[in-house]
C-alpha cells in the first residue's frame, strides 16, 4: 500500500524509512534507522527528485505510482548520484520507459559507471544556473560540488520556494509519519543524529559547505527538502546556523569533551578525576566517553559539538592504543580543527602516549595545546593532583571564566 504525504499544494514526499540497517554506509550504526526521501512534483509536467534506497524500493515504487495516480512520469532530477539515491533509476525506466533524466555534466557518467544502462536520448545536461519549466513551476540548478560527492547539486523551485538540497541538512534516523521539523522535537530528540551524521559524513568538505551556503542563504527558502529526515519548513535559521558554525569548524558548546581508553581503569580514574574537579570549578558541559565502547562517529561528533576536549590513553607498545590512533586519523581525515586540547598520558615503563597524541594533534589546524607531556605512571598519584589541578584551572578559566 503506497504511504506517502503532501508537501505542498503541489509537491508530495514519497520516500521511506529503513529500521533494519545496522550500519550506514557499512561503517555508521544507526540505531534510529535511516529515511530515504523522494519528492514528486505535479505540474504540466511530473518531476521526481531523486530516488531512494534498494531496501526501500518496492515501498517508493507504490508511492511514485500512487501519486502520479495514472499519469506517467516525465522527468527524473538527480541532485545526487550515491547509490543510496540512485538504486531505483532502472525499475522508474521500465515503468515509464519515456522518461526523461536532468543532471549535470559529472552525473552522467557516474549512472554508466554504476549502473551501465542505456540512456541515451534520455540525459538532460544542466548546469549551475540553469532554469526548467513544469509549467507553474520553475525550478533552477545549483551546483554543490563535494558536498558530500563532486556531482552533488540543489535544484531551487522558484515558484514555492523549495529547496531540494540533495544530503545537506540530513539527518540519521527513521521517519515516523511526522515527517516536517515542526512536528517533532528536533533539538531534543535529532540534533545529536544529525551532527553525527554531517560531521562524519560532509565534515571533511567544510569549505565546500560554506560556498553552498553563500549560494543558498540569498534565496527565500520555504522548505528545505533533503534526502534524509524531516523536511524544514519553519524556523531554517536553525539548521542553516548549525551548518555555518559546523562548517566553520566553531564549536557549538563551551564545554569539555573527554575521551579515554584504558584497559585497567586507571586512565579512567584519571579521566574521572579531572570531570570531577572542573564540575567543582564550575564547568557545566563535560562530556565523557570509554573511546571503547563509544562508535568513532560519536567521539568525531562531539568534537565538533564541545570547544575543548581532553584526550586520555595508556601507551601501547611504545605506541598510541590503537582505538585512540584510529579516532585520532579519524578527526585529521575529517579536518577537525580550532580546539583547545589536553592530552593525559599513561605508561608502566616508558610512557609514549602522552607526547605521540600531542604530535598527532600538532599535525591538524589551529589546534592549541594546553599540556605537554602529561604523563601518569600506571596510576594517578596525589603528588599528580596539583598539575591536574592546574589543567583544571587553565580549561575551567576558559570555559567558565574563572578557576
Ligand atoms: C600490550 C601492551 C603493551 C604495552 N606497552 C607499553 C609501552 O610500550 N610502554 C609503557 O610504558 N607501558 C605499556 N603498557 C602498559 C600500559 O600502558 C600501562 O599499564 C597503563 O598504565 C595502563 O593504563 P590503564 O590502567 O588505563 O589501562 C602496555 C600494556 C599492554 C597490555
């Protein structure tokens, strides 16, 4: 039975949600589920916004037909070619064989590298700045290059003011019927899932994010239609503010995020120590994760969110502990950057860790290291706690502006 939901007097939502899928893009769990949304416009002519998902297909397949209730399907806009967006361009063609595909000039060949299907008489190359006519609507092209892939666009419907926005301002996370912003609580219950996502998944390209962004912010934007999770049609400041600071690398909270690993719970204590004294020297936003049981999206996402973050690891073979190192290459490849970080340290014999993480940390941008060396051997000691207390004024003076 076909499930879809009227956007605008014109415009339906005829996508879908996946609460099988353990990991997104085999790598990001998403506990939450994942929505793939599809957008089907009505005029003179029909015009579907990208498609979905393979998990969802047959789901997306009753809604296009569904709402195109007898008519045929005249044209496929595809913001975005991954396959997530793509898998159902061959099933649309058996079913409405004289459809008509508009891309850009990187789109094209990426459906023959993925799919090799014969669409010739069918490709309908754009570029930024073009306009298409439905009839009553007008839409325009532009382009968003590595955000997140290089043939990444946003087609703006002139006359309803809609921006389809491919995956920028999507999140992780299963639709439930309320599928617009102003039906759920969004800063409660999204806006972590939504910063994993982004950070993890555009992070990177912030950039490229900005440029769109001066693209977009111009325009009088109604909705703002992704390809995944719920459709903004009131308050876009919002997310349109998350993604200027996000993509500017400027931290959301004045806070600290901790992250240790540790194998017999000293570090740990150590990491517990130092929460404790700057909750007492008033420091309210502490976040702090076992980097073990903790899914490196998560520890990349909250070093986005937080302004300061503390790193804590034992020393492993005159090495880094490898869950450290790879959250560690994680935050270089992702180009985290403007954080203030501490680094604690711990070895029983010779401890390396302490100095390797501050290189690491050395080797990304606009990073202010606020220790050097700090280094516990095997177990926190009294003698330590005056250093730690001076770390604790010198993040609680920052945060909180006083010790
Ligand atoms: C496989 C392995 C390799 C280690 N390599 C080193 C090392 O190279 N240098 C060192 O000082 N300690 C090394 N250690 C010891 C730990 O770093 C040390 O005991 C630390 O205090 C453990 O902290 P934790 O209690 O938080 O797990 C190693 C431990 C293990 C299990």
């Amino acid at each position: 039975m076909y499930c879809f939901r009227k956007v605008t007097a014109d415009l339906y939502w005829v996508g879908g949600s996946d609460r099988r899928l353990e990991r997104f893009e085999n790598m990001f769990p998403v506990p939450k589920g994942i929505a793939y949304n599809s957008y089907l416009l009505l005029d003179e002519k029909t015009v579907l916004f990208d498609t979905v998902d393979n998990a969802i297909g047959r789901q997306f397949l009753e809604n296009v037909e569904g709402v195109l209730s007898g008519r045929v399907l005249d044209y496929l806009i595809i913001n975005h070619m991954e396959p997530d967006h793509c898998s159902l361009i061959a099933d649309l063609l058996l079913r409405y064989p004289d459809m008509q595909i508009i891309g850009n000039a990187k789109t094209f060949p990426m459906i023959d590298q993925f799919y090799g299907m014969d669409i010739e008489g069918k490709k309908n190359i754009i570029k930024e700045g073009d306009t298409f006519s439905c009839g009553k609507h007008t839409l325009h092209f532009i382009m968003a290059p590595m955000v997140h892939w290089p043939e990444v666009m946003m087609t703006y419907d002139e006359t309803d003011k809609v921006l389809f926005s491919a995956d920028a301002f999507g999140t992780f996370g299963a639709l439930g019927g309320n599928i617009f912003n102003d039906e759920i609580d969004f800063d409660r219950d999204w806006l972590d899932e939504s910063r994993r996502y982004y950070t993890n998944i555009v992070g990177k390209y912030g950039v490229q994010v900005q440029n769109v962004l001066k693209k977009i912010c111009p325009l009088k934007i109604h909705y703002i239609c992704s390809l995944h999770g719920p459709i903004w049609r009131n308050n876009l400041e919002y997310i349109l503010d998350k993604y200027n600071l996000w993509s500017r690398y400027e931290p959301e909270v004045k806070g600290v995020m901790i992250a240790y690993a540790s194998m017999y719970g000293n570090t740990e204590n150590a990491a517990d120590v130092l929460a404790v004294r700057l909750a007492c020297a008033g420091v309210k936003n502490i976040a702090v994760h076992d980097i073990s049981g903790t899914h490196v999206s998560e520890l990349i996402s909250d070093s986005f969110k937080y302004s300061h973050l503390v790193l804590a690891s034992p020393t492993y073979n005159a090495g880094i502990y490898p869950v450290m190192a790879n959250y560690l290459d994680d935050m270089k490849a992702l180009n985290i950057q403007n954080r203030t970080v501490a680094v604690l340290g711990n070895g029983t014999w010779a401890p390396m860790s302490a100095k390797l993480i501050e290189a690491k940390i050395s080797e990304m941008k606009n990073m202010t290291l606020l220790t050097e060396n700090f280094a516990i051997k095997s177990a926190l000691k009294e003698t330590q706690l005056g250093a730690l207390d001076e770390l604790v004024g010198k993040l609680a003076g920052e945060i909180v502006g006083e010790a």
